[in-house]
C-alpha cells in the first residue's frame, strides 16, 4: 500500500530565510505523481507543486522547488525567501487511480510558521 | 476559476443526529471526494464519486454514507453522528482522469463538533 510521511509537524523560519520540508513515501509502482498541497489558516486547500516520478528534472514554481530522489522515495519542498503569506499548513501527497478516478494519499502535514 | 463550495463552515449536532454535509462543484468534474482531517494523520479518503449515482468506499467509510444524485453535488451522510466524528471535513473535485495529472479542487471545509 502507499504510504506517505511527513515527520515534521511543525517547523518555523525567520521571514526572507530558506526551509525545506520532508517527505517520504513508499510505492511499488513506477510511474506516479507526487505534490505539495498549502492549506493557509481558515483558507481552502491549493496545489503548490507536483512532480511526474518519470522526469528527473526537479520541479520548480517560484520560489518553491522540491529535491526529488526516486531511489530514496523521497520529495522535499524548499521554499526560498519565505514570506509571512507561506505561513500555513502543508501536506505532501501521492496519486493512485482507484476505478479511473485520482485519489490522493495524504502525509500527516508539517505546520510552517514565518518568523517576522 | 473552479469553484467548490461545502454548505456550512461550522456545524455543531449532538450525539445520535443525522447530519448532511453539502459539496457543490461548478466546473463540471466527473470525480468528488469526501476527506476527513484529523491533526496528526492528515487528511483520509472517507468516499469518491467517479460519476452520478457511483460511489466507492475510501480508506474510513465507517459510519458514512453518501449521495451523488447530480453531477455537481456530493453529499456527506452522518447516520446517526458520534463523537469521535467531530473532525474538519473537506470536499475536493476533478476532472476524470485521462492518463495525465487533473488537479483535485479543494472546498473551504466544514468543521463539525458533535456534543
């Protein structure tokens, strides 16, 4: 079965700083997509960035990057000069096609706090 | 701009109440989900429907039902609700699937206390 997991519940960074999230994952399969969803306090959930497993290129939004390492199943998000807005929840997920439909495997979540 | 509405922010029932939880899509998905999220474990796959009247169980459907009567809108069944159902519960739509990635769509969620 997929899993995924997050094993920072919280972190925090000084405001213009880097940080990086972690995540790991377990999967039998080959070919997968993996993102980083952002869940602001009290506002709906929105994609940050997703990566295909079959391209080695690392994926790239901004100031939001991940390091992709498919041997090691592992997905970090990095974001750089982090501002007071990234401040939110943020989960890692994994896709799987259950009956033609996507369905997202969820990590624990990692708390991020911005530092003024 | 896809829009995923869910019919209240807040909820509070007691013990034993049958409770609806309401998701509406405008962007005419053929897939909506219903997730639970807990802090801790994150959020889990309750139902799906891949189209009108189909459903299939997630990964907690105990204590759940739902209703897909029309394209648009998912409904969310507490039988009769308990307390270890208070939890924020999200709503989520997408196209169906074609091979590549469809973006899942995320409601504003519903936070239900159950007394």
């Amino acid at each position: 079965a997929q899993t995924v997991t997050q094993s920072q519940p919280e972190m925090s960074v000084q405001e213009a700083e880097t940080v990086t999230l972690s995540c790991t994952y377990d999967t039998s399969e080959s070919d997968y997509y993996l993102f980083w969803y952002k869940q602001p306090p009290s506002r709906q959930m929105i994609l940050v960035i997703r990566q295909e497993a079959y391209k080695q290129q690392n994926a790239t939004e901004n100031r939001f990057s991940v390091n992709f390492q498919k041997a090691a199943k592992s997905f970090s998000l990095k974001i750089s000069d982090s501002q007071l807005g990234d401040a939110a929840m943020y989960f890692c997920a994994y896709r799987k096609i259950i009956q033609g439909a996507q369905k997202l495997v969820f990590g624990q979540g990692t708390r991020l706090t911005i530092n003024p | 701009d896809v829009k995923v509405t869910q019919s209240s922010r807040y909820l509070v029932k007691r013990t034993g109440e049958k409770v609806f939880l309401e998701c509406v899509q405008d962007m005419d998905h053929e897939n909506m989900f219903w997730y639970r999220q807990d802090p801790g474990l994150g959020l889990r796959l309750i139902y799906f429907s891949y189209d009108v009247k189909m459903k299939e169980k997630g990964d907690i459907p105990e204590g759940y039902s739902v209703s897909r009567e029309k394209k648009e809108r998912f409904s969310l069944i507490l039988e009769s609700a308990s307390t270890n159902q208070t939890s924020m519960y999200l709503c989520a739509s997408t196209d169906q699937s074609s091979g590549s990635y469809n973006e899942q769509f995320f409601g504003p969620g519903t936070r239900l206390t159950v007394l």
